[in-house]
C-alpha cells in the first residue's frame, strides 16, 4: 500500500487543480465590489472615509489633525475654552444625549465649528436643534437592501451655481422633514428637494448638520468631480483653525438605553480599549493567552509513566525467628526439649486443622488421623511413638531429633 501512497497523493493535488480551473476559472477576472458601509478614515474600501480624512491637511493647511474617541468635552487634543478649533464627526449614527449635545454646543459657543454628518441622528439632537429628520436606526438593514444612485445639491447661496453632485452608489435617502427658519440655514438638498444640509449659529460658532454621510464616502469623492461637494462643504469650516478632532466616539458607541444598567468594569475597559487603528489589542492578547494555555493544559494531560520503585520481596521474620531459636536449642545440645517443641507445634496443628483431640495418644486416635489425612497408619504410629517416649525420663540424642524432624516433613507432605 506504501509504494502507491505517493500517486495517490499526485492524482488528488491534479484533481484539486483541475476542479478549481474549471469551477473558478472563468470568474478569475470578475470583480465584485466590496459594498460594506465602515465610513471609517483607515478604510479604503469605497465606503470607507479614507479620502476624506487624509484631504483634510489640504483644506485646512494651518491646523494640526487628531483622531478622538473620547466623549465630548473629554478631548486630549482639544479646549473646551479656546476659539479656532474644529469638531468632526462623519459616521452611520450620532447617537448622542443631552448631556453631550450640551457640550459640543458650548465648545461651539466659544467660537469654534461643529461639522457632523450622520444618517441618523438621535431624538434628543432633532429635538436640542429644533428639528425632525426621517432618519430611524436601520441596524437590521443590510447594504444590499439600500437605494442605488445618489443625488445631492449645495444651495445657493452661500453656494454658486453648478452644485449638483451625482454617483451611481448606494444611499440612505436621508433628511430634515422639519427645521425652525428662524435659527437655520439649509445648505443643501437631495434629489427631491428635501433639506438634508443645515447650518445653526451658536454663540460665536457654528454648527453644521448633513444627514448624507456617504456623500464623504471614498466611491462618492472620487467619483468624477464630486471632490467638489468635499470642497465646499469644508470650505465653510474656519480656515483659521488650528486645532481639528476627526471624531470617532460615536462610531462605536453603543446606544445609553442598552448600557444603562451596565457598570464598566477594569476587565471591561481592558477589553474595549482601542489604538490609533481602531484595533482592540488586548482583547486580541487575551484570546491568545487562554489559546496557548489551552494548548498547555491539553499537551500536560497526557499520562506520563511515573518512576516504579524498586520493591523488595517481603522478608519471612517469623522464619527467621524460628530457625535462631531451633539453632539456640541445637547449639545447647538440648534435643530432647527440641523435641518436645516440635511435637507440641504438631498436636497444635492437629487439633487446628483436623479438630482432634491430641489427650489421649492412643490406638483410636491414630486411625482417626489416618483415615483423614490420608497417611500410613505405621508412619502415623511412629509419630506417636515417639513423642510419648519424650514424656519418660530417657534422653533423646541427634539422630533421633533428625530422625523426628524428617517424620514431620514427610507427614506435612503427605497429608
């Protein structure tokens, strides 16, 4: 079987390739584009706000440029007191609060810009900026379900004429259905004519809402001459500003209802906490460190083959002890005794193990112990013999104890 394994390997890799040449090969130059909505300024894809951002030192050549995920008013980069200053914000949804609005509208007031543009702005903005917009959260909605074809128009004034921009893309139809005239000026409109482009003063500041974010989309800015729009609409920010926050706070900020309950913990924050790419590196650390000690875990279960011990044979004391003691008797030359010893150790395993009386030593009990061991009557009688002629007064000599001794091996064999 070993020396066919190779061409086995071989047929399947040419099968592998000729599958994929005639499944993919006629899709090989297709392309499909990529229509995920990120508006994000990292991302390159068309509806992601690369273009936008990286324009942003060509619009306003004096400013110095930071990137902010803090709330409102907790910027590291900005003054809440200073003039000359700039908030950017372009994203699906700006889900802000009163607490919030009231902040960016005070950092306004000090003579600073405010330039959002969101699909969907939340019921307290519509109702801080006096206004109502047809935008709702379409979190369930995907990309595909969208309208294609875009068409928007700057007004006139401030704008000149000519300020109609148009792509083939897609859209979210937003806009202002109702708007106080007294304290806003609209700026721009979509196809049908609906204001989708305000402007509110705020003290000696102003604040800029666009309810067509995909309008600073990559697809839309490159398309054609619609950079124009970018141009224009950015043109209406404080060319003397120097400082100017690309907000994205609000880009991954989860709605207050769904967090009200919700204490953030350190784990939590550890969790969430994002660098200048918008990555999560310790979420990412921490899913590689319980990975590996997994892997640690797994790898220390295997059974590992403990150290066997040597282990000596249990050693018979009680042999030992018997043969120093039969030694001491011999060595004293005091067989008789020995003797004795050796008979009362053999009654004491007649009378355990055959449960007969050893009193009396007579004819009786010789055939008892007969016809239950199983050994010669003689043999049986030499035995007995032999221990009653150790209770007279005769004394018993080393062939006798060895005779004795060799009639005990030979009936413990035997019985």
């Amino acid at each position: 079987m070993k020396k066919y394994l190779p061409y086995l390997i071989l047929f399947l890799v040419v099968a592998a390739i000729a599958a994929l040449l005639f499944t993919g090969g006629g899709n090989s130059h297709k392309k499909v584009m990529d229509q995920r909505i990120t508006l994000r300024r990292q991302d390159k894809l068309p509806y992601g706000t690369y273009v936008a951002f990286n324009s942003l030192p060509d619009m306003l050549p004096g400013a110095s440029i930071y990137v902010s995920r803090q709330e409102p008013g907790f910027w590291d980069s900005l003054s809440t007191y200073d003039p000359n200053q700039a908030f950017i914000f372009i994203g699906d949804k700006f889900s802000a609060d009163e607490y919030e609005l009231k902040r960016l509208v005070k950092f306004a007031e000090k003579g600073n810009d405010v330039f959002i543009s969101a699909r969907y702005i939340s019921a307290a903005a519509d109702e801080f900026f006096g206004c109502n917009s047809s935008s709702f959260d379409m979190s369930f909605i995907t990309e595909s379900e969208l309208q294609d074809s875009m068409q928007i128009e700057l007004g006139q004034p401030p704008f000149s004429a000519g300020s109609l921009y148009a792509y083939p893309g897609l859209t979210f139809s937003s806009y202002f259905t109702s708007i106080n005239k007294t304290t806003t000026d609209v700026l721009g409109y979509d196809e049908k004519g609906h204001a989708n482009f305000i402007h509110l003063a705020a003290g000696k500041g102003h604040v800029y809402l666009q309810l067509e974010p995909l309008a600073f989309s990559n697809y839309f800015l490159l398309h054609k001459d619609n950079i124009g729009y970018y141009e224009k609409a950015f043109s209406l920010i404080n060319p003397g500003v120097k400082k100017v926050v690309w907000d994205e706070y609000y880009l991954s900020k989860k709605r207050r209802e769904e967090n009200k309950d919700k204490k953030k913990g350190w784990f939590r924050v550890l969790m969430n906490l994002e660098n200048s790419n918008g990555d999560k590196p310790f979420r990412a650390a921490f899913w590689v460190l319980l990975a590996l000690l997994g892997v640690y875990v797994l790898m220390e279960m295997r059974r590992k083959q403990r150290y066997i011990p040597v282990v000596k044979s249990p050693r018979n004391d009680s042999l030992d002890f018997v043969k120093t003691i039969g030694r001491l008797y011999y060595d004293k030359g005091d067989h008789k005794n020995l003797c004795r010893k050796m008979a009362a150790y053999f009654l004491e395993h007649i009378r355990s193990r055959y449960k007969l009386p050893t009193n009396n030593l007579d004819e009786k009990f010789v055939k008892q112990l007969q016809f239950k061991t199983g050994v010669e009557e003689r043999e049986i009688q030499q035995l007995v013999d032999f221990i009653l002629f150790l209770d007279s007064g005769e004394p018993a000599g080393k062939n006798q104890l060895a005779a004795f001794h060799s009639q005990l091996e030979n009936f413990y064999s035997k019985a």
